[in-house]
C-alpha cells in the first residue's frame, strides 16, 4: 500500500501540478511541442478511462443505463434468445393446433425455463429492463 501511496501522492501529484494547462483558449496555442508531449499520458489516460465507461453502460431503455459485465458488450445484451438451443441457427416451434386444448400460454421474452411456454419469466425481465413484454394467450372461445 505504500507503494501506491507513493505514486498517486507524489508521482502522479507532481505531474498533475507540474502540467502546462493555459489560463485562457488562446493559451492552447502558443504551448511548445515539449508542453504538448507532456500532456499526452493526461489525455490518454483520459480517453481510455472513457472508453471504459462506453463499454461497460448501454442504454436498456430511455433513461436507464445498464453496466455490462466485463468481458461482454453492449452487443450481447441486444440479443433475445440468450440461452435457449443456441447451437441452431434459428429456433422454430410447432405445436398442433388439436394439442392446445382449452388454453395455452407461450412466452415471447424468451427467459422461460419451460420454453416455448411461459412460465412467468417475463416479469422479472420487465422489472430490469423497463420492457412491457407478456405471453402469447391462445384459448378456445367458449360458445
């Protein structure tokens, strides 16, 4: 811990302090080459730490942010199906229409243990995500 003490204290102290940062816009163009150089570990500090931030947040919904686990993109989390019969390229459910009996329930967030029925899933994807996805109800309309 001493070590890290050292360089944040007085390493990265004195490089801060020592910093050539104008007093006015103006100021930025009359800096040397040697002024310039030596702001360039600040500003790619700067720009890896915002890359950082943008990869790891996306936007899930308006005015909600998620944070991505390291490792993953925001790509990843704009997939529907995150688990079920990957190995295919498409996933294709048939069910006869004489097997439906009275009412079946089918999911559409793709989250349901028992996939291609829903088993409730959906609301706790709705709770994350702000989304307003639910079942797909198909019943015999009683005459």
């Amino acid at each position: 811990m001493k070590l890290v003490k050292v360089v944040v204290q007085d390493v990265i102290g004195s490089y801060l302090v020592n910093l050539p940062i104008p007093d006015s816009i103006g100021g930025w163009f009359h800096l040397s080459l040697k002024d310039w150089a030596s702001l360039v570990p600040l500003a790619g500090a700067m720009a890896g730490l915002g890359w950082l931030v943008h990869t790891s947040m996306r936007v899930a919904a308006p005015g909600l942010i998620k944070f991505c686990p390291l490792g993953t993109t925001a790509h990843d989390h704009t997939k529907v199906n995150l688990t079920i019969d990957k190995g295919n390229s498409k996933r294709v459910d048939t069910q006869d229409i004489e097997d439906i009996g009275d009412k079946k329930v089918f999911c559409r967030c793709w989250r349901s243990k028992n996939f291609p029925y829903c088993d409730g899933a959906h609301n706790k994807h709705n709770e994350e995500t702000g989304d307003n996805v639910g079942p797909l109800i198909i019943s015999k309309k009683a005459n």
